[in-house]
C-alpha cells in the first residue's frame, strides 16, 4: 500500500493548460497576431516550455508576455477542479495520507491557486522549479517532493497528466497513474510503465489504498 500521493498541478488538479492556451490565443489574436497552433502548445506542456515563452517575446514583447501570464494566473482559480480529485484529496486527508504537489510551475503561483482553491489544509508539500535545477521531464522534483515527505520513492504514488511528467516521476521511482485532458489526451503513453491511465480518481482509494 502506498503510504503518500504526489500530484502534479497544472492540467492534473486545475485544467489549467486549456485556460492558459485560450488566454494566449485571445490576446495574441485581439493584438492581430497568428494563434499559436495547439500541437506546438502540446508539445510544451509539463516541462519548463522555454520555446512557447521565446515565441510570444518574439511576437509581443517581454511586458505583453508577462501580462498575459497574470491574467492567466489571476483567473485560473475561477476554474473547476478536475473530476474526482477534491473526494480523493479529502479521503487521502481523511486516511492521514500525506498529500504533496510536485509542478514545473512557479511554486508562489501554486501555493497562491492552491489557496484560493481552499486546498491548503490538505496539502503537506509544494514543490515548484524554485526548487530543482531541472524541471519535469528530470526527476528532480518528485525526488525533492518525496524527500520533504521523508518516503522512499516507491512508498510514492503519482498522479500526473503528460509524458513529461509521467516520465519524471518514473525516473524518480515511484509509480504513476496518468489522467489526460483534452490537451494530453492526444499523447501516446504505450513506452512508459504506469499502472493505470484515466480512471475515475474516486476509485483510487479502494484499487490502491485499501478501501
């Protein structure tokens, strides 16, 4: 039995990369710009997505840029959080299992939707790319996150939504159930070893937790 749960953040508790996708193509659109095509924006997701951020600055400059970006992160915690994931939070704080979250964002901008999402009494950890040389698809963060739960690794399940994340908390030992969305759900996840792939989250207590 697994003894700690790790979640990714972005696309995985909050469809937070659908959002960001539509505030990009809004603004680059009203400024009479070409959208960004969503197969580039797939292929940014999960990692640190340095090309998509040196394709805006290209195309509006380094304010505009930093000014779709707050609007993205002050309207993302208007947004939903995805299906079954605030029942298994609660069941895993319930059950006294420590919850963490191990994301390629900015930690302050997690803690910060994290709150206003009213999900702080359940979290014990926030990892973000503050603090890690290398952000997903390098295991840096899971092992960071699973070190400041004070597990081993394979005590460790993971709940991701892309290949770079998968990837990382794999390379970092533990074991990864992966539930896409409509910007991963194109990806094809056959090379890599996770125990179950879009599933009703509500059923991971029973399957991996003992009821």
């Amino acid at each position: 039995m697994y003894r700690a749960v790790i979640f990714d953040f972005d696309g995985t508790v909050i469809d937070t990369e659908q959002h960001l996708f539509e505030i990009i193509n809004q603004n680059l659109t009203k400024e009479g710009h070409e959208p960004v095509a969503i197969d580039f924006f797939r292929s940014n997701i999960g990692g640190r997505a340095l090309p998509l951020h040196h394709h805006l600055m290209d195309l509006v400059g380094e304010a505009r840029v930093l000014e779709i970006y707050h609007e993205h992160h002050t309207t993302a915690a208007d947004l939903s959080l995805r299906p079954g994931v605030l029942e298994l939070i609660q069941s895993l704080h319930q059950r006294h299992i420590p919850i963490g979250i191990a994301s390629s964002s900015s930690r302050d901008n997690v803690k910060a939707l994290v709150q206003k999402l009213d999900l702080e009494k359940y979290i014990s950890v926030i990892k973000g790319r503050e603090d890690v040389e290398e952000v997903k698809p390098a295991p840096d963060l899971y092992l960071a996150a699973v070190q400041a739960l004070h597990f081993n690794p394979t005590h460790c399940l993971a709940i991701e939504d892309s290949i770079k994340g998968a990837t990382a908390a794999i390379n970092a030992g533990l074991d990864v159930i992966v539930n896409t969305n409509l910007m991963t759900e194109v990806s094809d996840f056959s090379d890599l070893p996770l125990i179950a792939q879009d599933i009703d989250l509500t059923t991971v207590m029973k399957t991996y937790f003992n009821g």
